[in-house]
C-alpha cells in the first residue's frame, strides 16, 4: 500500500526528520532576551560577556527583520534593562513569573502568527531559562538557547541548567552560529552587515568545561 503522505521519493517520516534538525529560519523565529537588568550585574557569571553576545543578536534580528520580546523580572524591585544590550526602543514585559510566556508575551507571539522557533538570551538559565523553555517545548516550540548568551549566578547552575534543557529537548548553539545559520549564504543582501557584528570573536563564556559533556 502507497504512503498517502509520499511525495516523489520523500516519505512524511522524511520530511518530519528535515523538519526537526534545528534549522534556523528568518521567517519562523523569534528573539527572546530575559532579564538582563541592572541589579543582576554584579552577580551574574560573564554578566557583561552575556549582554555583549545578546547584543550583537538583537543588532542581527534587526538588520534581518526577526522580531524580539523582552522582558524584566520584577523592574520596579531589580532595575530596568542594561542600556548596552541596546534595548531601548523595545517594550519591555514586567513579570513576577519565572517564565517569560506570560499572558502579554503569548497575545505577543498570537499576533506575530505564533512562530515556531525562539532564540533565547538572557539570565538565569536554572530559573526564567529553564522554566520558559519548557512552556515553549509544551507549547510545541523549538527553542534554540544561545549558550555563549545566558547566564547564572553561579558556573555550576549554569552549567547543569544547560544540559538539563539539552535532554527536554532544547538546541544548544552560540552567538555566532546563529548569526551564520540566519544568513545562510554569503550572498545573503544583509551578509556584510552581519559579518561586521562578527568581526571580532564572541567572548569567552567559560564553557569549554561544559563541552566534555556534549
């Protein structure tokens, strides 16, 4: 019997396995960037490193036409967003939740035809990071959280957190590789452009320790 989902020598099993290797696409994804504000700084792990590579992809989300949600844990107690992750021409989501899909950031996504894919930025990968990525993974998302841009108070929560979210499902990339995945092709008309945020290396996070246990 023929496998009415078969188109030419593709089977739909085919095309699920393309559909889930992680591809990043400009047409699909959104930018989400948690909770970098000011009263974190002086606890956070690499905390300006963190807000360093979280700008450069909110300077490509721009230049590439990728929305972005933002959101402050609680800002009248902990402060308002750093001013050098560049954010300030977008509205910032006041939560007391630890996951950024609240009921303002879900009317959000509904009214951008609810993406399938998030980038995720910000801190602290245990908590906001870890509880926002299981409601988007619940919620049928896939969730590309950018390593060398999220954080913790400490190496160790860090650390665990990103491998706990890594067996839930999540992807785990960097600044960069999201920034050459975005673009694809050399000949991409915003190429230049991205390749000028790449012109020095992203800075080191620390997180050569966790790479033993990939």
């Amino acid at each position: 019997m023929l496998d009415t989902c078969s188109t030419g020598a593709v089977t739909c099993s085919q095309t699920e396995n393309m559909a889930n290797i992680g591809r990043l696409s400009t047409k699909d994804a959104v930018l989400f960037l948690c909770d970098m504000q000011e009263k974190f700084r002086p606890n956070i792990f690499q905390f300006p490193n963190i807000v360093s590579n979280a700008a450069r992809l909110l300077q490509a989300s721009r230049l590439l036409g990728i929305p972005t949600i933002l959101t402050e844990q609680y800002p009248r107690g902990l402060g308002p967003t750093v001013p050098e992750l560049g954010a300030e021409d977008l509205k910032a989501h006041a939560k007391t939740a630890f996951t950024m899909m609240i009921d303002d950031v879900e009317m959000e996504l509904q009214a951008l035809g609810n993406p399938r894919q998030a980038i995720i930025c910000g801190i602290e990968a245990h908590a906001c990071i870890a509880c926002t990525t299981f409601d988007m993974l619940e919620r049928g998302m896939e969730v590309h959280i950018v390593a060398d841009a999220v954080s913790s108070r400490s190496q160790t929560d860090r650390l665990f957190a990103l491998s706990r979210l890594k067996q839930s499902g999540a992807y785990l990339t960097t600044t960069e590789a999201v920034l050459l995945q975005l673009v694809q092709d050399a000949k991409h008309p915003k190429f230049k452009e991205i390749q000028k945020l790449m012109a020095h290396p992203s800075p080191d996070t620390n997180l050569l320790a966790f790479a033993s246990t990939l």
